[in-house]
C-alpha cells in the first residue's frame, strides 16, 4: 500500500510538471520564434515516474513581416492551442486518477488499522 501512494505521489508530480510546461507554452504561444515544450514520462526502477522536459525544435510556420527596412520572413510559435488543451485533459485526468489512487490507499490502510486494534 504504502508502494501505491509512493507511485501516485511521483504520478502527481509528472502531472504537475506537464501541467507548468503546457501552461509555458499557451503563455508563449504569441512570442515569435518560441519552441515548444514538451513532457515524456519515463518509469523508474524503484516505481513511479520521472518527467523528462523535451523541447520540440521544429521550425514554426513563416510570415512576411513588413519591418522599417523593408520585407523579411518571420518564424512564429510552434505552439498548437488544440494540442495543448489535449495536453492539459490528459493531465487533469492523470491528475485524478492518482489522487484516487491515493484516497483508496488511505481507506485501506485505514481498514487495516481498524482490523488490528
């Protein structure tokens, strides 16, 4: 049981992680040139997760900007706002799920104790 709390605990935390990078990301999504983020979850030996932050390279797409001296091509965001709001359901969900985790590992501990004395 306590193996459970300690995996929703890292889950938790992954989901947290994804969550501030999403959020990184919407907040940049006007910034020209700006790369995206994302989270990958990597399982650990000893149970849980570790999330690995990966920025995403490829080139965004271009405009023609009219700046004083004249016409040049500007790169904007890489950003999706549609893949972000994906991104963040996954989250809140995941988010959930461990937080479920958690109070059915309490419950039983709680059984447990009630069984012993």
């Amino acid at each position: 049981m306590i193996g459970a709390i300690h995996s929703a605990l890292s889950g938790l935390t992954a989901f947290s992680t994804q969550i501030d990078v999403t959020a990184h990301n919407v907040a940049n999504v006007m910034t020209n040139e700006f790369k995206r983020s994302r989270t990958e979850f990597v399982a650990v030996e000893t149970g849980g997760v570790l999330p690995v932050i990966q920025k995403n390279e490829s080139a965004g797409p271009s405009i023609l900007n009219n700046t004083g001296y004249g016409p040049a091509q500007l790169e904007l965001s890489n950003v999706d706002l549609g893949e972000e709001a994906i991104n963040l359901i996954i989250s809140q969900r995941g988010f959930e799920a461990n937080l479920q985790t958690i109070k059915t590992a309490d419950d039983m501990l709680g059984s447990l104790l009630d069984i012993k004395k």
